[in-house]
C-alpha cells in the first residue's frame, strides 16, 4: 500500500516557549513527524510506514504539550527506546500523565510519575492484585460480562464491536477490580474520553480530570469509612514503608489507575475487532485454531502501539552522536520502534508465530505496565467467546471506519454476519 508521506519541516524557531527549539538542538534535526492525524487505511498504522526511510534516528519535535514542555526529542529506533526505558539513571518519569496539573493538583501520578528506587514499593502495594494468579481469579467474571453483551447482539447479525462492548467491557471489568459502582460505567466513559482523545484541546481535559477527581474522592471517603476486598480500598487502607499512605499518594494511585486501566484496553479491543473484520484469514487462522489466541493478543499488541511514552532526561549525554541535555524530553516513539526491521522480520506483517515478540506497547523497564496481565487476558476472552458465538463478519458496508489519534482507537467498528 503507497502512503503519502505526511513529514514536514517546521519553521525553526530558537529560544524557549511553544513551539520554539532550545538552542542546543541541531536545526537540521527539527521535524514534525506529521502522524498523529486520524485515518480510514486499512492498518491505520500504515502511515509510520516510511518512518525509517524520512525521519532521523534521533530528532526534535517542537511538539507543545499542555503545561508541560515545548518540545521533545524523539527515538525510533528499537535499540534506543529500549535504553530510555531501561536506563533510569538517565531518564526519569517525572511528571509523566500529568494531567491533574491542568487542573492545579500537585500529587503525583503513582506508581508512574516516581522514579527508582521509590517506585518498587508502590509496585509493592499493588503487585498482589495484577499477578497470572490474581488474573486467573478475574476470569469468571470477565466471561459473565463479555457474555452478557454478546447476548444482546448475537442473533441480530449485526454489532458494533467498538461502541457495543470494545468500550464497555473492559470498564466493567475495571469498576470490579476496583470496587467502583457499576452504575458509574457512563460518566467514566464520558470523562476518560475527554482526557484521553483530546490531546489538542486542554478544556476538554480539565473537564475530564476534575469531574473524575471530584468523585473519585468521594468515593475514597465510603470506602475509608467501609473497607472491603476490592483494590481501591487495598490502596487507602494499604501501607508503604510501614506507614499508612497519605491523601497525595491514594488519589495519585487511584487516579492513574483510572487514566491507565480503562481506555487502553478498549482502544486496542476496537483496532483488533477493526482489523479482524478487514482480515477475514486472520479470523480463520484464530477459528481452526483458538489456541493462537494469546499469540495473537501480542502480535495485535504490537501492531497497534497506541502510546508514545515520555520521559524527562537527567544527565547531559549522546544518543548516535546527537547531544541530548539534562532537563530536556525524549519520546519513545513506539510507533515506529514496533516495526523496526532490525528487531521484527517483515515487521508490517500480522503473524501469530513470531518469537520472540518483544514489542513496547506495554513499555518496557521498570514502568512497564502494571495492568500488563489483565489487559492481556480481558482481549483474550473477549476474542475467544466472539469467535465461539459470532460466525466470520465483516465491516458493515458503508461504515465508518476512521480511526482516531491521541490514544489511537476506532470509535467505531460497525461488523455485520450471515
Ligand atoms: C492494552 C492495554 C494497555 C496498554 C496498551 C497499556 C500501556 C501502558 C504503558 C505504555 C505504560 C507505561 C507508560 C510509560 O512508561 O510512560 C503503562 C503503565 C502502566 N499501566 Fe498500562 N496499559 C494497558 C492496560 C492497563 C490496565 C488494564 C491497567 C490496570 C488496570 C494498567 C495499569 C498500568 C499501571 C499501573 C502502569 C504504571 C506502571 C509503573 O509505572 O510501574 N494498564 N501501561
């Protein structure tokens, strides 16, 4: 598939404040990567296609983020990516997700926002609830839900499998890992959506983040004056270095865990189900044989990187020649490091064979994600009970099947069957 290239060079323009580039950096290195935009393609991550061929390894995208910074290096290359997230002596997490900022908060987000040797003990309190085992416990439920909403379509032969259940389901399944109400299913839909689709529109952010702040601490306060087996109470009844945690560390956890656990489920659950109706030999491969599935899971995983992670440089080093200052951002561009041919052979293909597959959409070092595990097992079960009960479908003709930036998803995948 031909793919019009959509890198430009931005005016460069020296000093600081957004848009504008620190001295320091090579003007010759300055790009606006240009990929963000949404797209109808057929893999809507065919537009990083010629990344290698038109970006430099290492280059500066004037890139304004809300309240945070003017710009960030940027790394493409498998190796590199893999060294920004290892080397934690270099690169720090420090006010990774900052969205709370917008609104004026001052906690961190926990455990991503806090560096080693700290971080081990907020992983320490939450480690028990995301373990195989503590996953394996989940899965009765996660079969109740995802069946639940199948009954509701599978004799209609027709669903939307982005809007129907790739955007309930994993909620659901989040609302009982936490202890939240079911009936709170609605307006954390509402309000992680304007958090996490919006990434050029900081109103809609500060709509999201206060609203969810607002209640999220309201519920803090039943479940410390009614504690029960659920995580978020395990948070604000748990301990950290032998003392109870404070208010800043219990909305900080309990708030990135919201960000974290809902929508990245759902948005690859609805680049998945996209590319399955798309790709009729890859639903027949999973059909003869449903114990690819877990493979499959990664290969779809690594397909769609939905996130770019940043991190706040510590010391003045080089990266291929090119010197990166302290104080300066760097991007893990994922979206490029996925389909590094010196890493994954004929990286664009969808194979449920590769070994190994290790891929950053989960990150990598010591962030990478806490929710790896469930988020793992909800999209196999889901892949699996869709593929016993729903015959091979296909995009509903006419659909529209745009897939959207900011945290990458198909708001819609209308599917139809016979
Ligand atoms: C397919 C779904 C998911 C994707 C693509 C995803 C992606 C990521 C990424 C890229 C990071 C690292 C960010 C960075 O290093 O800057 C991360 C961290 C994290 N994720 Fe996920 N995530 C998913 C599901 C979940 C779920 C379901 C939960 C919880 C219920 C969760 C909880 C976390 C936590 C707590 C961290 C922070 C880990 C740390 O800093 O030690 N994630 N996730």
């Amino acid at each position: 598939m031909s793919v019009e290239s959509p890198v430009k060079e931005p005016a460069v323009v020296p000093g600081t404040g957004p848009g504008k580039v620190p001295a320091h950096v090579p003007p010759e290195l300055v790009r606006e990567p240009g990929y963000e935009g949404p797209n109808t393609l057929d893999d809507p991550f065919a537009v990083t296609v010629g990344a290698f061929e038109e970006l430099p390894p290492v280059f500066y995208w004037p890139r304004p983020s809300p309240g945070r910074y003017d710009g960030t290096w940027v790394v493409t290359h498998y190796e590199d990516i893999r060294d920004v997230y290892q080397k934690d002596e270099l690169y720090s997490t420090y006010n990774a997700a900052n969205f709370q900022a917008l609104v004026g908060e001052t906690f961190r987000m926990i455990p991503l926002a806090v560096d080693p040797p700290e971080h081990g003990k907020y992983r320490i309190l939450l480690n028990p609830y995301f373990s195989p085992r503590a996953v394996t416990a989940m899965e009765p439920q996660m079969r109740q839900v995802i069946n639940e909403l199948i009954d509701a379509f599978a004799d209609k032969g027709e669903c939307d499998a982005a809007y129907d259940f790739g955007r309930i389901y994993p909620v659901r399944v989040f609302l009982d890992l936490m202890g939240f109400p079911q009936d709170m299913l609605e307006d954390f839909l509402v309000w992680e959506y304007s958090i996490l689709h919006n990434f050029r529109n900081p109103e809609k952010i500060k709509y999201g983040v206060s609203h969810a702040l607002a209640y999220l601490r309201s519920f803090i306060e039943e479940v410390r004056a009614k504690p029960n087996d659920r995580l978020a109470s395990h948070i604000v009844h748990g301990q950290v270095d032998g003392r109870p945690v404070t208010e800043d560390e219990i909305i900080g956890t309990i708030f990135f865990l919201w960000v974290g656990g809902l929508d990245t489920v759902a948005a690859t659950t609805s680049l998945m189900f996209r590319r399955l109706a798309l790709r009729p030999d890859l639903q027949q491969q999973l059909r003869d044989k449903p114990e690819l599935i877990p493979d499959a899971i990664e290969e779809f995983l690594r397909v769609q990187p939905l996130v770019n992670s940043s991190r706040l440089v510590k010391q003045d080093h080089d990266i291929r020649g090119v010197r990166i200052r302290a104080g300066d951002y760097i991007m893990c561009y994922n979206l490029a490091g996925n389909f590094d041919p010196a890493e994954f052979e004929n990286p664009r293909e969808v194979r449920f064979d590769r070994t190994p597959n290790r891929h950053f959409t989960l990150a990598g070092g010591p962030h990478r994600c806490l929710g790896s595990h469930v988020a793992r097992r909800e999209m196999a079960i889901a892949l699996g009970e869709f593929l016993k009960r729903i015959p091979p479908f296909k995009l509903k003709p006419g659909a529209d099947r745009a897939a959207t930036p900011g945290l990458v998803a198909a708001p819609n995948v209308p599917v139809v069957w016979s």
